[in-house]
C-alpha cells in the first residue's frame, strides 16, 4: 500500500506541475501554437481566445485530479477507483491525445516524451494497485469484529 501511496503523490505532483504548465504558463500555446497566439487572444481575436481559454480550463481540471491524489493518498486503500480513473486518462487523454496530435501533423519529439512519461505512470500505477489488492499484502481480518 506504501508504494501505491507514494505514487499518488508523484503522480498529483506531476499534475500540478502540469496544471501550471498550461493554465498559468501556458507553455502549450507557446510551443505549439502560433507564435502570434497570446497577442491575439490579449487583442481580443475570438479564436485565440478560445485556444488560452481551453488550455486555461484544462489545466484547472489537470490540477483538481493532482489535488485530488495527493488528498486521497493519505488513504490509498480508499482510493482505488481514483487511481484507476487516472490510469484511464493518462491512456485515453494522454497517450490517445499524444498519438492523435503526431497524426495531425505536429513535431513528434515533445508528444513521444509524454508518451513515455504516461506509460510509466500507468505501468508503475497497474503494478501498485495490483500489490495493494493482492490477498497477501491485506492486513488480515479479524472475523470476531464482524
């Protein structure tokens, strides 16, 4: 349970790192977007506006799920559903997302990089989870409380 406890921990750690990344640095618009993106947005252009604003949004929602494990993995035994929650979002929102962005066209090296980062997480995350639930590591019951 220990090892899946501190995984929460890195794992809402490394969500907060992104919430920042892009909702307050906004480093993805800055990368990836047109090098003219945050002058427009500011200037009030509709479509650049939406562009920071759904970065800004997501990056919120990035940091209540980082938020979220760290709370929780004062409790690891209680979390299980958050934890596998996260699994299906680093699948699907991430490696998904990364794979969906490489076939649209963008550089490949920045999505190949979290592509790996989201493998380890769920990989590590699987493993975990796995142990905690495994009959032998449970502290035994003891039927008289019952």
């Amino acid at each position: 349970m220990r090892r899946l406890q501190w995984w929460m921990r890195v794992a809402g750690a490394l969500y907060l790192l992104q919430a920042v990344i892009a909702a307050i640095v906004l480093l993805p618009i800055r990368v990836l977007g047109p090098a003219d993106a945050l002058p427009r947005a500011a200037a009030g252009d509709p479509t650049t506006k939406l562009l920071v604003d759904t970065w800004i949004l997501f990056g919120l929602e990035v940091g209540v799920v980082g938020a979220a494990l760290l709370l929780a993995s004062r409790v690891p035994a209680q979390a299980r559903v958050l934890v596998g929650t996260v699994l299906g979002l680093e699948l699907v929102r991430g490696i998904g997302h990364d794979i969906y962005m490489m076939v649209r066209g963008y550089e490949a090296t920045p999505f190949v990089v979290w592509i790996v980062i989201h493998t380890v997480l769920i990989v590590t995350g699987l493993v975990f989870l796995r142990r905690a639930e495994s009959p032998g590591l449970r502290a035994p019951v003891d039927a008289r409380a019952s």
